[in-house]
C-alpha cells in the first residue's frame, strides 16, 4: 500500500467560503520578529511535558499592556473563548451582538445554549434594552464596527446589562493614542476584548486578551496553552516587538485605509466603515471585482479587504 504524503503547510491553510474574505490584515510582522518566536520555542525539548499556564505571561503582557494597574487581563484562544467564558461565568441568558457581525458570537450562543438577539444600530439596541435590560444580560458592542459603524453608544441604555467591547481591529495594548477613548468603556466597568489576529497580523497564534476592572476567571473557559502560543505571547509582549508592530503594521494600515477613505470621498462613494487596519464598507454598487471582499446581498453593502 503506498504511503500518503503529509499535508504541506500551504494545505492545512484555512480559506473562507467562497464569495467571502477573512479581513485579514495584508501586512506581515518582520522577519526578526519572526525568528524571535522560534528562538522562543528552540529550548523546550520535544520529549517532554510543560504546564503551561496563563499566569506565566500575564504579569509580563500587562507590564506592557497598559501603565494602570487596576485592569485586570486574561488570555483566551481568540475573542470566540473570551465571550464563551463572560457567558458562562456571568451566568448570562441572553447575548445581544450587530446584525452581520463576526460569526463567531452566534455560533458561541449555540454551544451555550443560551439565546441571542441581533440589533443593527446604538438606536435599535436602545429599544430591545428597555425591554431586554437584565443582569443576566450580556451586549456585545464592536469598536470599530464590522462591517459597518453602528453609531455611538449611548452608555444611558445601560442600567444592569453586562457589556463586551469586541476591539478586534484595535491594536492590544490601552497606551497607544488611537485607544485612549476606550477608557470610557472601562469606566462603565465593561470587558474590552482583543486579539492578536487582524490588527497586528498574528492570526496563525489564535490568541486573544480579555481585560476589565472586576475579576476575569480563567477557570470558567481556561486556554489550552501550546509552546507556539506561549512562544508567540513571550515575543510579542516585549516593548520593543509592541513599538515595531505597531509602527510597521498597525499605523501603516491605518494610512492604508485613510488613503483608500479619501479616494472614494473624492469620488463621492460613501464609506460606511470606521477607520481599522483591514478592511473598508462601500455600498455594493460602487464596486468591481471578485477578489478580497465580503458581500451582504441584504444591506446591499460590500467590505472590501485593504490590500
């Protein structure tokens, strides 16, 4: 019987489905970035077991992270996790995420088993909070809005619901000029999320940081660590490798998309989209092509994947 080959890594790569794109940031961490993740792996022996525990690289990520130290800061295998956890420890019944938002939160409702209502704009969640406003109830509110903006928050339409801020195309870290208003989430005493997937092009780790000023609990929907992931989370929260990646990722795809922004302003083309490093939304009938986009047939809208 002949053998089968092993797949190559170019085979195990995850595409979309057809007719829709990941949004993945189109720029790369550097080269030296890069080898510093395998020098970080190099000393574990393979003949060997590690215990692996978050709390090994929390202290170092939030030394890094943000210079307050009353956040408190938890790893998760993407935002997916983050949520699952907040619904499980929280003891959540119901989930409010946007219309067309990432799939993710209705396919973690799902697993729960918990229910869930869609909303398409800050006015609509407004209504259903009225009636919905509960401490057994979880809004999960995007900053930036994906694939469109959905307004501002009105922080009075929150009385005893829970509150989750899926900042997945913000750079992960509080210190940085473009993230100083989130701090009026923290204020609220609402969980951010961040991953280290779009914004800083580090998909492959599936990691994702859950922070807040109340206790976050590992336990609930504890991170299954990898010598990968720990190797990817020891590089990168390092203030050099956070300086480079957001000097030589994050801000130049934010000029990236300013500068497609003013080309379709000056062409009159409404962008629907709030400034974030990977994709601009444009109304579908003012673009061509097949190639890096999402299509919503309903909202007759397009999100175009920044290349």
């Amino acid at each position: 019987m002949k053998s089968k080959k092993f797949p190559s890594i170019k085979d195990l790569e995850i595409l979309p489905p057809a007719g829709v794109d990941y949004a993945l940031n189109s720029l790369s961490v550097n080269q030296k970035i890069l080898s510093d993740i395998l020098h970080q792996i190099s000393p574990y022996s393979l003949n060997k077991y590690y215990d692996l525990n978050s709390d090994d690289f929390t202290e170092q990520a939030l030394s890094v992270f943000t210079k307050r130290d009353d956040i408190n800061l938890c790893f998760f295998k993407g935002i997916r996790d983050s949520l699952a956890s907040l619904i499980i420890e929280l003891d959540i019944n119901l989930v409010m995420f946007p219309e067309n938002s990432y799939p993710g939160n209705r396919q973690v409702c799902k697993f729960t088993g918990v229910n869930y209502l869609t909303y398409e704009d800050s006015s609509q969640l407004d209504e259903i909070l009225r009636i919905y406003d509960s401490s057994r109830t979880l809004v999960v509110w995007e900053d930036p809005g994906n694939p469109i903006d959905r307004g501002k928050f009105n922080f009075n339409s929150i009385i005893k619901s829970h509150v989750l801020v899926d900042c997945a195309y913000r750079f992960p870290t509080l210190d940085v000029e473009e993230n100083t208003d989130l701090l009026k989430y923290l204020r609220k005493s609402f969980y951010i999320a961040f991953g280290l997937s779009k914004s800083v092009s580090l998909p492959g780790s599936s990691l994702s940081i859950l922070i807040g000023l109340g206790s976050i609990s590992k336990n609930t929907y504890p991170i299954k660590w990898d010598i990968f992931q720990a190797s990817v989370a020891t590089t990168f929260f390092n203030q050099q490798t956070i300086d480079t990646i957001y000097r030589d990722v994050y801000k130049k795809s934010l000029i990236k998309y300013r500068a497609k922004e003013n080309i379709f302003i000056l062409q009159n083309i409404p962008v629907l989209s709030i400034c974030n490093p990977c994709f601009i939304t444009i109304p579908v009938e003012y673009c061509s092509g097949n190639t890096g986009k999402k299509n919503y047939p309903k909202e007759r809208l397009v999100r175009l994947t920044l290349s």
